[in-house]
C-alpha cells in the first residue's frame, strides 16, 4: 500500500467493508444449513418436551404469570467500535469532514500519538491529542493546547501530507519523523518510524465501527 495513491484509500477501505459483509452472509447461510432439523427429529423433539413438561406447570392458570419476555441482546458500546471520548467526537467528526480524511484513521493516530490524551506533551514538544508541534500549530495559526484545534491542525498536517506524498504509508511516516526525513531516505526513515506507520495501519482497518 506504500505506493498506493491516497485517492484510493477510501475504496480500498470500501472494498475491505463489502469483503467483511459477503463473509458474515456466508457465514450465516453455513450455519443455517448445518442446523436444519428433518421433520421426524423436529416432531421426536416436540413429543419429548411434552412428555416432560412438570404436572404442575401444566395445571398452573394462563393468568398466573405474564408472558415470558426474551432478555434483549444488549447492543455493542459505540466506544468500543469507534473509541473516542465522548468530549472530543464533534472535534474528531469535524476535522474529518473538513480535510476528507477517514475519521478512523484519525482516531488510530490520536491512540497511537497520545493514547487519546489532551495533555500529553512528548520530550520534544509535541502537544495533545494529535501531537502537535508548536512550529506547525503556529504555521496553521492554531492552538495546540485546546482539543478541538489539536484535532483540526493535525487532520490538516495530515491531509498536506498525503498531499504532497501521494501514499498513505510515507504520509504517516511523514507525520511521524517529518516530510524532509521522508523525502531523504525515499520512505520511512527508520525502524523506529516504520512501526508507527504499521500501528496506526492497524488500528485504522480494525476501526470498522467508525463512520
């Protein structure tokens, strides 16, 4: 995916979403299959539990207890597909629709850079939760201390990246170690970077609950 240019990324994801749908309806017509019951077996089944069922549950009146309400499924935590502090989503949706980034890949460098941390401050400088340097929140006019413009001025670090790079992979590097690192070494210039682009990759794919 290195060379990959950015305007595919998204359909690339697309694609990858439409894989993850066809497999889950195969998945479920597999099941179906492996469990269908013949007829006899069904009817075996019904004679048994008849046969089984307590006297006194048979005599009991229909009024004496209301219907039996199946427990419902209790659904999945919207953190747990797309973990982002409530405080910070409208900062998150915002960038993302302002700079035509994928918000889960937004999401993946605010964990990987700061652990969704606005306080963070690496031993260089960076700041909150995209880790922004105070040389390019200035460039941006922007305030790297305050959430929601952390957020936008990395998304449009990010985005001039890509931008310039044409590929999603020297982009994070880019954001990573820097673009004249990136533009020296000809991709990630370290091992150091190279695992950082990986992690966020990562992350990002799995973010499927994101939108």
């Amino acid at each position: 995916m290195a060379d990959r240019p950015w305007r595919t990324l998204v359909e690339l994801d697309a694609v990858y979403a439409r894989s993850r749908r066809r497999s889950e309806a195969r998945r479920g017509r597999v099941e179906r299959r492996g469990t269908r019951v013949p007829p006899r077996a069904r009817r075996a089944v019904v004679v048994a539990a008849v046969l089984f069922i307590p006297i006194a549950e048979l005599q009991a009146p229909a009024t004496s207890a209301g219907p039996r309400v199946r427990p419902k499924a209790k659904p999945v935590a919207a953190s747990l597909r797309c973990p982002v502090p409530a405080q910070f989503r409208s900062a998150f949706a915002a960038a993302a629709a302002e700079t035509g980034l994928p918000l889960p890949l937004l999401v993946s460098v605010a964990h990987v850079e700061s652990e969704m941390n606005p306080d963070a401050v690496s031993p260089v400088g960076a700041r909150g939760l995209l880790q922004l340097m105070p040389a390019t929140a200035q460039e941006l006019r922007l305030d790297p201390t305050l959430p929601h413009t952390n957020v936008l001025g990395g998304a449009r670090y990010l985005r001039s990246m890509l931008d310039r790079f044409e590929s999603a992979d020297l982009a994070l590097a880019a954001y990573n170690a820097g673009p004249t690192a990136v533009a020296r070494a000809g991709g990630s210039p370290s091992a150091e970077t190279s695992a950082y682009v990986a992690e966020v990759t990562a992350r990002w794919r799995s973010l499927t609950g994101c939108t």
